[in-house]
C-alpha cells in the first residue's frame, strides 16, 4: 500500500511540473496570437502608406538631378514589397471560398519555411506517384476492354483532378505563385473527367476510348519530365535562399531553368497539339447517329483546354526575363531573414550554455 500511495505522490508532484509547463505553454500562445495581430496591423500600415508614396512619386517628373534618387526609391520600394511578402509568409491567413466550403474553417497556413518546402515537395511526389498509376492504367485500357477497369480509370481521374485542386488551394494560401489557369485546369479537367465517366458505352466512345488512352499514356510521361523540372527548380530555390549555399547564383538558375524550359517545350506543345486533336476527334464523332451531348460538352472543352494551356505557356517565357529583379529581391530578404534566424538561434544556445 505505502509503495502504491508513494508512487502515486511522486506523480502528483510530476504533475504539478506538467501543470506549470502547459502554463507557460498557454502563456505563449496567447502572446503568438498577439504578436501576429500587431504584425498583421502593421503589415497593413506599411502597406497603406507604401501606397501613398507611390502615388505621389508617379506625379514626380524625372529630371538629370533627381534621376538618380529617384531609381533608388523605387528599387527600394520594389525591395520592401518582397520584406513585406517575406513576412506575410509567417503569418496565418484565412482559407479561401473553395477551402472554406471543403475543409471549413480550419486553419491550413504552414507558418515554416522547411514546412512549406516539405509541404510542396510531397505535392509533386503525389502527382508522380498517381501519374505513374494512371500510366498503368492507360495501358492496361488500351490492350484491354473491360468497362469495369475503364470505369475505375475514369474515376481516378477525378479524384486525382479534385484532389490536385485541394492541395493547390492549400500552396497558393501559402505563398505559391501557380498561375490562376493551371489551378482552373484542374477543375476542368475533373468536370471532363466526371463527364468522361457518364459518357454511355455506345459506338461514339468505343471509337474515341483508344485515342483517348493513349493521350494518357502520353501524358504520364509528360507529367514525369514536368515533375523533373518543378522539383529541381523547386530544390535549386531552396538552396538559393540558404545563407552558406554559394554553390548557386541567380544567373546561374536562370541559366538552368531556361535550359529544363527549352527540353520541356516541346513536349508541352506536342501534348497541346494532342488535345486540340481529341477536340477535332469528338467534332467528327458528334455527327455519329447515336452521338450523345457529351461528345459536344467534350469537344469543347479540350478545345478549351488547348488554347488555355498554349496561352498560359507561351505566356511564361516573357514572364521569366521580368522575373530576375524580383527574384534577386526575394532571394536577399530569404537570406536576411534566415541570417536573424540563425543568430536568434546562436544566441540562444549561448544563453542555454551560460546557464549550464
Ligand atoms: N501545376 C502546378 N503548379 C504549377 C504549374 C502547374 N502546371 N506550373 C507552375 N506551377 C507552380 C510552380 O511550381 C511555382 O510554384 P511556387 O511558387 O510554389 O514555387 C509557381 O507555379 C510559379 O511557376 P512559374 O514560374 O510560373 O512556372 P515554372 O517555371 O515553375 O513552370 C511550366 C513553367 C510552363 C514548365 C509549367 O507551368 C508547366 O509545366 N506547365 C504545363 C502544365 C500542362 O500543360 N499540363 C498539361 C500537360 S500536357
């Protein structure tokens, strides 16, 4: 009895210290939840007041003596504008429409720059992962005619399409630059892909099922190549913004990503000029006796598809050679921002070291 009551005063004991520590636990997130609010007030301080300056440096004439100055203030606003985004990636902000609807009200910011580079990371392998099974898939639907496989297909696909437009919903809240198209992509591609998946099993889809297959096979393998690019840019990003990484330089990037551009192109284009040849494909089967709505819904939509997506490619490139100054910037404050970082870090464990 002794024995059990000792043991259980001891764990009391315990539990007081467990007690004084989810306290102070509590204690910090109250003034987490302070500090965000002022630096959100701020942030919006900042900005408002931004505004103002550049209202009235637009009425400024530029002259030979104030030229100088002038180009200055403005490559420092364009350099506080990247602080200031810099910041605003620390802090929580509220879902979007399509995340509300989905997810509610729950809080998905990822507030942690090793976070969010995970959290994209693992994006990119789950499209490889399922656009290596949808390239199964295809396959096996191309050799072989089982309505039940072919069902099953078609509905991966859309939940593969709405799951991608989930978790980009959840990039873009964090900082992600995807362009509003390829977003829209995706929940196009899931409406088709629902369509595709009630489209009857008459002569009209028995003609198109096998171009159709191989338009998947042949984009699975553009998915890989694409997935070899986003990934190594998205690596070569981090590296750029790490304080002791000399290894690469802006130039340096840029050389490379034009390089991955130019060998992903081509590719891009032929898989463009496959879709505008299914859009062609389904016109000349809605003139099939028994063709149904969905062979026009269809068509029209891959010929959506296909000007949408050579429009947004095309429309990268000039995008690229604007890109440098603002890279430069972002890439500055990234390091600044990882130096304060790690001399809080330094301090610290001198702090932790004196008190041994
Ligand atoms: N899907 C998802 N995310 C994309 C994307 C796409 N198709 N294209 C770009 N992004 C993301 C990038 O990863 C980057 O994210 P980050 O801000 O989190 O780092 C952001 O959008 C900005 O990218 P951007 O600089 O505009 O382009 P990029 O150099 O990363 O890629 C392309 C340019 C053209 C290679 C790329 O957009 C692409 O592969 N597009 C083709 C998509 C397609 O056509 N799919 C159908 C296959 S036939």
């Amino acid at each position: 009895m002794t024995e059990v009551f000792d043991e259980w005063d001891e764990l009391n004991a315990d539990f007081k210290e467990l007690e004084t520590v989810n306290k102070t636990y509590l204690k910090h997130l109250e003034d987490l939840t302070g500090h965000q609010k002022k630096c959100q007030e701020q942030i919006k301080h900042q900005k408002y007041r931004m505004n103002i300056v550049v209202k009235k440096l637009d009425k400024i004439k530029k002259t030979k003596e104030n030229e100088k100055e002038l180009s200055e203030l403005q490559n420092n606003i364009l350099k506080r504008k990247a602080q200031i985004n810099e910041v605003e990636q620390t802090l929580p902000k509220e879902n979007g429409l399509y995340l509300k609807i989905i997810l509610g009200n729950v809080n998905v910011s990822i507030l942690n720059k090793e976070d969010k580079f995970k959290y994209k990371d693992e994006y990119e392998k789950f499209k490889l992962i399922l656009s290596g099974i949808c390239f199964v898939m295809a396959v096996l639907n191309y050799f072989i005619h089982f309505r039940a496989l072919e069902l099953s297909y078609i509905f991966l696909l859309v939940w593969y399409y709405c799951t991608l437009t989930i978790r980009e919903s959840i990039l873009k809240l964090n900082g992600s630059r995807i362009k509003g198209w390829w977003r829209f992509h995706h929940f196009f591609s899931t409406v088709a892909a629902g369509i595709l998946l009630i489209w009857p099993d008459n002569s009209t889809w028995m003609a198109f099922r096998h171009q159709f297959a191989l338009f998947n096979i042949y984009l699975s393998v553009v998915q890989f190549l694409q997935f070899r690019y986003q990934r190594g840019a998205l690596y070569r990003l981090k590296a750029l913004g790490e304080r002791h990484n000399m290894d690469i330089t802006i130039e340096g990037f840029h050389s490379w990503m034009f390089r991955g551009l130019s060998f992903l192109y081509p590719f891009l284009f032929a898989g463009y000029m496959f879709t505008l040849y299914n859009a062609y494909t389904l016109y000349l089967l809605s003139y099939y006796p028994d063709a149904t709505w969905h062979v026009r819904v269809l068509c029209a939509m891959f010929c959506i598809l296909f000007l949408g997506n050579t429009a947004t490619a095309i429309g990268v490139i000039p995008s690229k050679f604007n890109e440098k100054v603002k890279l430069q910037y972002k890439i500055m404050s990234e390091r600044l921002s990882n130096q304060l970082l790690n001399r809080d870090n330094d301090d610290q464990q001198e702090l932790e070291k004196k008190e041994h």
